[in-house]
C-alpha cells in the first residue's frame, strides 16, 4: 500500500498539470444530493421560522392597536375575529420578507460553520447552491398564489363585515360602484330626447345577484336634483333583450333587480311630498350581475383572476381602473418579487457582507425588505397619480433587485 502510494505521489509530483493533479486541486463532491438535501432542509426551515415570525409579530401589533377601538358594540371577541379574518391577509404580506430573511439565516449559519467553505472548495458553484436555496422559496411562491386566489376574497370580505358593523354609525370612506347614467325620453314621433341623467351608487353585490343598498338621484337637463330614491337591497331577477346585432355582449340585454323598501323623494315639491314605492320597482343596468360584484369590490379583495375579468370588463366598456390593473399586476409578479429578494438574500451572504456577523446580515436583510415593500408601494402610488403603466411600474424594483442581487454575486466569482 505504501509503495503504491509512494509510486502514485512520484507521478503526480512528476506531472503537476496533468489531469489527475488538477482533479486533487478541485475535485468534484460524489454526492450532491446530500449537499442539495441539507442545504434546501436549512433553507426552508430557516424560511418558515422567518415568515411565521413576522407574521405572528403582525398579529401582536393587529391586536393592540385594535384595543383602542373596544366598546360595548366592538367587543375583544368581534377584534378576535378581525384579526383572525385579516390574518391570510398579513402572512401574504410577510412572506417576500421572510424568505429573504430567511435565506439570509439559512446560509448564514451554514457560512458561520464554514460548510460553505468546504462546499465551495469541494467544486460547488455559488450558482448551484443559490439554486438550491431558490427551491424552497417556490414552495412559499406557490403559497402567496393559493392566498391571492382562494383565500383573500373571502376573509377579507369576513373582515369587512366585521369592520362595517363596528362603523356603521359613523362616517367611512366612500367604497362601492358609482356611474352616471344618461336618461332618454320618448317623444311623439317615437325619436328619443335628452332627460337628465341618473347618478347611481350600490354599496354590496354578490355573486349570486343579490345587491345591497342602492341610492339613486336624478338630475335634469339643467343639472338640477329632481327626485332621490334610496332602497335597502335587491334581488336579480333576469334580464330582457335590447339589440342583439350590439358587438358587445354586454349591450345586448339589460339586466333587471327588484328592489326591496324603496323610499323616494320628490325635491322639486318639496321635502314633505316623500313617499314610500311598492317593492316592484325594478333596477336596470347594462351589465350582468358577476359583473356588477366585480365593480363594488375593492382590489385588493379580488382574486387573480377576478381582477382579469374585472380589467377585461373594463376594456369592453372602453376604460380602465388603474387601482385594480395595479393590483393584478402585483398579485401576478409577487413570485417575481420573492425569487428575487432570494437572490438578494444569497448575495449577502456570498457578497461583500460575508465577512461580517449573521447579526449584521439579518439586520441588512431587514432594512432591504423594507426598502423593497416601500418602494414597491411608491412605484404604484406613481402609477396611480400620472397612469403610467402599471405592469412597468411593478417591475422596476424586481428588476433592480434581480439585477443588484446577480451583480453582488457576481463579483465573487
């Protein structure tokens, strides 16, 4: 054994640049799936204990600002169920940060044991292992989608509720489905002539066709309020055909609501001619009911794909909701947005901060997530102020972030 080993040394030493050497130099690992095992185990682990612990400090914070609003109507168990509603809510929020911190502990602690060291001289790529690091943040990407498109639309509607009972005394900011519609009256020779138009607000809409409450005010040709009718809530009882050879599906029928305890006021004679309306006065719009509940949802309750019908409607009625293509295109990139803030957190602890302490890295991480969510909401906030496009207003910080993360990453090579 010895002289084999003597004999194998002579040769090696006698040819330093043959293959053989430069295989001892680098050579490569005979199992990378333990390595990818153990460094994905850290990572995911290190992601969830990151999330979970953002979102619950979430929580704390929910919990004691909404003990400032307890009274005899608002009780500790209907702030239980708020919180607990808005919970989904948090935890889609938390979860770009958490996997960037994270990841940033994840590798940190293997960096703190050198097991990066011996994976890097081992003839792992900083690639690779970023690679793997990036398997388990799909995990929670598929996560944020699942909330996104079955959860959110319906515990934040939970929630609302909740919110609306706690202040329906009070003064809350305007939310609903308001339009202006133009009022035509018949004429003897069967022409049609301006009337006015009509300003029409629906508080609620299902999906199923029930509305909520419905104020209505008609006003002349003058702009002079005529007559004002308030009703609790309706029920969708069909539609009628208006002109079938219309391109657009949607001003094909008009749908039709009855509308419950209408009560309606006649200004012009008076505040004292108010009188109630049997129950059969009927709703018409030009829109069928799905539609009607997209238009009085906020957007940030719609799913995925309800706010690509909503911005499909919106194309067919020929205008747009910045608000709702923002939130589309946020909901749609907050993949994006994760996988990058990944590749941050790599870059942190491969880049120039791999030198310093894991207590630094956490902080850096910290104070980047931050920076990421604040500019993110900057960008849409610039979006919705000058119409620039949403879809690029949204990419901008993944981009940078991408593109700051890959540059850090790559001055190690």
């Amino acid at each position: 054994m010895s002289a084999l080993f003597s004999k194998s040394s002579s040769s090696n030493s006698s040819k330093p640049n043959s293959p053989s050497h430069k295989l001892k130099l680098a050579p490569k690992p005979t199992n990378l799936k333990v390595l990818s095992r153990y460094v994905k185990l850290n990572a995911l682990l290190a992601i969830i204990g990151a999330v979970i612990g953002l979102w619950a400090l979430q929580l704390v914070f929910s919990y004691l600002s909404e003990l400032d609003s307890l009274d005899d109507n608002y009780t500790m168990g209907e702030a239980i169920k708020y919180i607990f509603y808005r919970s989904p809510y948090f935890l889609e929020q938390f979860i770009p940060t958490g996997a960037l911190l994270g990841a940033v502990v994840g590798l940190g602690l293997l960096a703190n044991k050198s097991e990066l060291v011996v994976m890097r001289a081992a003839g792992v790529s900083v690639y690779r292992i970023v690679g793997w690091v990036l398997q388990p943040a799909l995990i929670f990407v598929l996560l944020a989608l699942v909330i996104n498109q079955f959860v959110l639309p319906y515990s934040n509607q939970l929630a609302q509720e909740i919110n609306d009972e706690d202040n329906s005394s009070l003064v809350t900011s305007v939310r609903g489905y308001w339009t202006v519609q133009p009022r035509f009256e018949s004429t003897k020779d069967g022409s049609a002539k301006p009337d006015g138009s009509d300003i029409l607000y629906i508080d609620y809409a299902d999906v199923q066709g029930n509305i909520g409450e419905v104020k209505r005010w008609h006003l002349d040709n003058n702009g002079n309020l005529q007559t004002a009718i308030h009703a609790e809530g309706g029920k969708y009882i069909g539609r009628e055909p208006i002109d079938t050879n219309s391109s657009k599906p949607s001003e094909q029928y008009r749908y039709e609501w009855q509308l419950n305890n209408m009560t309606k006021l006649m200004i012009g004679q008076g505040f004292e001619s108010s009188q109630a309306i049997a129950p059969s006065d009927t709703l018409s719009l030009p829109f069928a009911p799905e539609s009607v509940y997209l238009l009085t949802r906020k957007a940030e309750d719609l799913s995925l794909t309800q706010l690509y019908e909503h911005r499909q409607f919106m194309r067919q009625q020929g205008t747009r909701s910045l608000s709702h293509e923002l939130a589309f295109w946020q909901k749609l990139l907050s993949p994006l947005s994760i996988l990058s803030l990944v590749i941050v957190a790599c870059s942190f602890v491969f880049g120039s901060l791999r030198t310093h302490s894991l207590g630094l890295r956490i902080v850096v991480a910290l104070l980047f997530g931050l920076l990421f969510s604040y500019v993110q909401d900057l960008v849409g906030f610039v979006s919705l102020a000058t119409g620039f496009s949403p879809l690029l207003m949204v990419l901008l910080p993944i981009i940078a972030s991408a593109i700051l993360g890959g540059y850090l990453l790559k001055r190690q090579m």
